[in-house]
C-alpha cells in the first residue's frame, strides 16, 4: 500500500450514532439526583448525556453525528415474549422529565433523532450501521454492551466500564479479549445465558463460563444443538475433545424453545424502515446562541467553555479537510496531465510527426514582454490532447535584441541566440502554422500572430 492509500485510509469519516435510552439511563444513576437547577429541575441524566456526548465529540471528531432514542411503545420483542424487560422496575419522571430537555441538546448541536414505534434505539443503530457503506468508520456512544454483536471492522462501540469518565472502545480484537468470542457470536452468548437486565432468559442453569466454551467448540447456537446427541467434539483449533456434560446437555435440551426465542430476542434488526439521510446526519457546527440560552436555564457554565471549543475546533477541521481535498485534487491532475518539453532535435522530429497529424491544435506564445511589436519570442505551446501539451523551448534565454523580430525571417541571419527558437525547427513549423486546411485556437491570438507577423 502506498502512502497516499495510507492516508487516504486513516482520513475515513466518521459517523457517531448515539444511543440515547443507554446514555441518559446511565447517567441518571451515575450521577447524584442533587443536580438541579436553582429552581427545583432535575437536571442529572442531561448533563451527564451531554458531558459524554462533548467527551466523544472531542476525542473522534465525527464528520456526522445520529441519536436514536427508544419509544413509549410496545417493541415487537414485548408481543414475542410478554415478560420481556418485565423485571425492570419504572423508572421515576425525574428520569422520564429530562428526555425533552435530551432533544434540546440535539436541537442545539444540530444532530437528527432516529426513533420508530415497535422497534428499539438498538435496532436503528443496527440499521443505521448497515445502511452506511464501509467507507465510514461507525462508532456507536452507548451505556452498555447489548451493541457488540455490531462490531466489525468498520464498527466500534465506545462505552463507559464505570460511571461516566473511565470509557472503552470496543473493535473485534477488544471482544474477543474481553469474552474469547466474535462479536457476531454475542447473540449466541445471550441465547445460552440470557440476559437478566431484559429479563431474557435462556437455557437456565447456563452461566458465561459454559455459554462460552459451548461456543468456542461449536461457533453457533445451532452448532451447539446440533451436537448434544454426540456430547463428544474434536476443537479444530486446539484438537483437544470437548465433552458436553450430561446436566448442559439435558439443560439444553429442557430450554431448548428458551434458547431459541431468546437468540431471536436477542438480535438486534439492521433492517428497519427507516428514512436515514448520512448528509443530514453531517456535524456542520453549533449553534452557540441557543448553547447559551440552554445552557444557562441548565446552569452548565462549565459545559459552554467545552462547546466553543468543539465549535473552534469544527472549523479547524474543516479547513484542513478544505486543504487535503485541493491538496489532492493537484496530486491527481499532476497525475492526469501530461506535459512535453521540447528542446532538442530527436524530440522536435517525434513532435512534429505528431502535428502534422493533427486537424486541429491550440498553441500559444511564451514572450519575454507583453509588447507584441517587439516581443522577445522564447518559445510555442501546442496541445490538441485534453491533459497532454507540449512546449517547444528556447535555446538561450539570454538572447540579444533584433529589430527584426519575424518569426518566420529565418533568412534574414538572425542567429538562433538572437532569435530564441532554432532556425531550422521554425522552418518546419512554418507550413503546418500557415496551412489554412489545418484550424488553429488560441487565447489572445491577435497578440500571438502580431508577434509572429
């Protein structure tokens, strides 16, 4: 790879997807309920969403930002299974209050929300990560881990492993690290040990170290199935045999219905209906008179200093990206563009066969001054070739004043030093210049044929 694809491949945009139900949720018991305003309102899960959405904001720097929020209404997981997320107790309006105040946030920054009745914020994150093309590196902003089953190579999920400061990017290689699995096998995962924060149960009995092991021997939950009969399985990697115990095998095939729904419970659809527009979802600035309204009825002076500073930072940015974009659009038309110096006798025979060719060419004079009557005349460009020009050079670009200064008085005995073309070569482009069968173009070519004249 060279350089140029390097940093052609280092300069992906970015796009951030939010996820807004993890974010505020997180921050609501990960940040006193003493946070409020002087006027009694609630304010501890829109400043911790804000806090770690400005946090991400400045260490990604995204070229495009999305949040996606949950709806009021019954997902399509609640009608598969009725006692989905029934174990969570309701969450308290000081929590549900600060949601309009979440949006507020977004209006300020200028980031679309996502959200749709029956499906979950999850689900259009997987959507949205799918519907963009690899070309952009997604990086999901949760306050959990029900996204890794998302993670590829142009995936990451960024997340908090304690309270709102000590974050975590997960990639493929993270993943495995943390639980010896692909990212696609965390569906399997729940599906054999549940999930009791959505109350999804699984093949009960199952913990992670046997979740795991079943899947690192038999890759899927089918694979699994498919081998409880035989309990006996050779690891192709490590070619130990792996033994199912009679008790998982009988507990597998006790919950294996569980097993099942809770895989399809688990995984998150990447084909919502869904109207994504990336170039809506493009980070352009933010609007820092509402900031300042917003932030001052929040009282989060602290916030506002962080929010001109991603604004300054913005334009920064995009001022260098203005640069790179011309930097290499140069690059390639040096690369598209062919140009031809002519300035010895081998290369002005090649040149000319290639004129006489030709029913039609631009040419130009290249002249000491712009005094058309007694212009120094140092050389002639010729192109007929879109991105490919020749340039029949002076010989010596000391040459001495002559009052007369034809192009075509060769005969006169004007020296080549004197004139600045050889004698010889204006010889041969005489007649292909005044053959009138032969269209010549030119700009300014009334100052060209008085210089010639």
């Amino acid at each position: 790879m060279n350089k140029d694809n390097k940093k052609a491949k280092s300069k992906k945009s970015k796009l951030m997807i939010l996820d807004g139900n993890a974010l505020i949720h997180r921050s609501f018991h990960a940040l006193p309920p003493t946070m409020a305003t002087k006027t009694g309102e609630m304010t501890n899960a829109v400043y911790g969403f804000t806090t770690v959405l400005i946090k991400a904001m400045r260490e990604f720097k995204p070229d495009y930002i999305a949040l996606t929020l949950d709806r009021a209404a019954p997902t399509f997981r609640h009608k598969e299974y009725k006692e989905y997320k029934a174990n969570r107790v309701k969450a308290p309006d000081d929590l549900y209050n600060q949601f309009p105040r979440v949006r507020e946030v977004a209006k300020v920054f200028n980031i679309p929300i996502y959200e749709k009745d029956g499906f979950e914020a999850d689900d259009l994150i997987g959507t949205i990560a799918a519907e963009v093309n690899g070309d952009v590196e997604k990086i999901i902003v949760t306050g959990d881990l029900d996204t890794l089953q998302l993670v590829n190579d142009h995936v990451k999920v960024y997340t908090m492993k304690r309270g709102l400061t000590d974050s975590m990017i997960y990639d493929e290689q993270a993943v495995r690290q943390r639980y010896g699995l692909n990212p696609n096998q965390m569906i399997d995962y729940k599906a054999l040990r549940g999930d009791p924060s959505d109350n999804i149960p699984g093949v009960r009995g199952i913990g992670e170290k046997t979740a795991i092991e079943l899947l690192q021997n038999f890759k899927t939950l089918e694979g699994v199935y498919e081998n409880t009969k035989t309990q006996k399985h050779k690891n192709t990697k490590t070619q130990n045999i792996y033994e199912i115990k009679p008790r998982i095998a009988d507990l597998l095939k006790q919950y294996k219905d569980d097993a099942f729904m809770s895989k399809g419970l688990a995984t998150i659809k990447c084909d919502v209906k869904i109207k994504f527009d990336l170039e809506k979802s493009r980070f352009n600035n933010v609007n820092q008179e509402q900031a300042v309204k917003l932030f001052s009825e929040l009282e989060f002076k602290s916030l506002l200093p962080r929010v001109k500073e991603i604004e300054t930072q913005k334009h920064k940015n995009t001022k260098t990206q203005k640069q790179n974009i011309e930097s290499n659009k140069f690059q390639r038309n040096k690369r598209m563009f062919k140009y031809f110096l002519i300035d010895n006798n081998k290369e002005f025979d090649k040149f000319l066969l290639k004129l006489k060719k030709q029913k039609e060419f631009a040419f130009d004079t290249e002249t000491a001054n712009r005094d058309s009557i007694n212009a120094e005349l140092l050389g002639i460009s010729f192109s007929w070739k879109e991105g490919e020009a020749y340039y029949v050079k002076h010989k010596n670009t000391k040459t001495q004043k002559h009052k007369n200064n034809n192009l075509f008085n060769y005969k006169s005995g004007i020296r080549n030093q004197e004139l600045g073309i050889r004698n010889d070569w204006i010889e041969k482009l005489k007649p292909i210049l005044e053959d009138e069968k032969i269209k010549k173009i030119g700009h300014n070519i009334k100052f060209d044929i008085k210089v010639m004249a």
